[in-house]
C-alpha cells in the first residue's frame, strides 16, 4: 500500500461504520458539512437568495399552496444539482488539476444541468406571477 502522506492512514483504518440511530446522526452531520461547503459557492448563495425573494413574492401575489409547495420542490432540486455540480468540480480539481478536454466536459455537463433547473424554476416562477396577477 503506497501513501502520498506517510501520516495519513488508509481510510479503511481510520473510518468506522456507523449503525442505527448512529447512522441517523452521523448521516444528518455529513449533510450539514456538505451545506457549509456549498454556502461558500456563490452561486449557491444566489440561489437561497432567489429562494427568499420567491417566496416573498409569492406570499405578495396570493399563490396557493400548491404553488409554494412546487416552488419549494424545484427549489430543493436546484440545491440538490448544484450540490451535485459542486461535487463534480472538486472532484475534477483533485484528479485531473490540469485542463483536460474530459475533466471540462464533465464540469460542463454539471453546469448545464444546473442551468436547466434554474430555466425550470425561472419558467414556474413566472408563470405563477403571470398566472395570479393577469388571469386569477
């Protein structure tokens, strides 16, 4: 077994397994440590942004339930992909630090799913305004 740090132990020896109500635990600490990392992304600062002013936004027009609750859903997909996109990028930074034409294409593909949910939540969110101001 060959180690870059003569330190660092394989992770097989310094990670332990966690069962039950300790998974439970465990599970929610790994996804607070996965939203800190993403609150120092720009981009996902915008986006809890646009969340706050959505929701204002729709509070303002009326919209029903079901219209915040959709909102939401889209929202939390959004979260989830740029999540996903973050993750893709530090992992193509640590494997591949040069530029290559594959590591580009998968940070590209992250980026483009990304912007495919912001058009899909631009696109409700305008229709619920539109829909509530001018029809309902």
């Amino acid at each position: 077994m060959t180690l870059n740090d003569k330190n660092q132990k394989p992770a097989s020896e310094t990670f332990e397994k966690k069962t039950g109500v300790a998974h439970l635990f465990a599970a929610g600490q790994y996804s607070m440590q996965g939203f800190r990392r993403l609150m120092q992304e720009s981009a996902f600062r915008h986006e809890l942004l646009a969340l706050g002013v959505g929701l204002v936004l729709f509070a303002v027009i009326g919209a029903s339930l079901g219209e915040f609750l959709g909102f939401i859903v889209l929202m939390a997909i959004l979260f989830s992909v740029e999540a996903l996109n973050t993750a893709i990028e530090e992992l193509v930074d640590r494997i591949s630090p040069e530029i290559s034409t594959v590591g580009r294409n998968a940070k590209d593909l992250g980026s483009f799913a990304v912007f495919c949910l912001l058009v899909a939540n631009g696109l409700y969110a305008a229709y619920v305004v539109i829909f509530r101001i001018f029809i309902a």
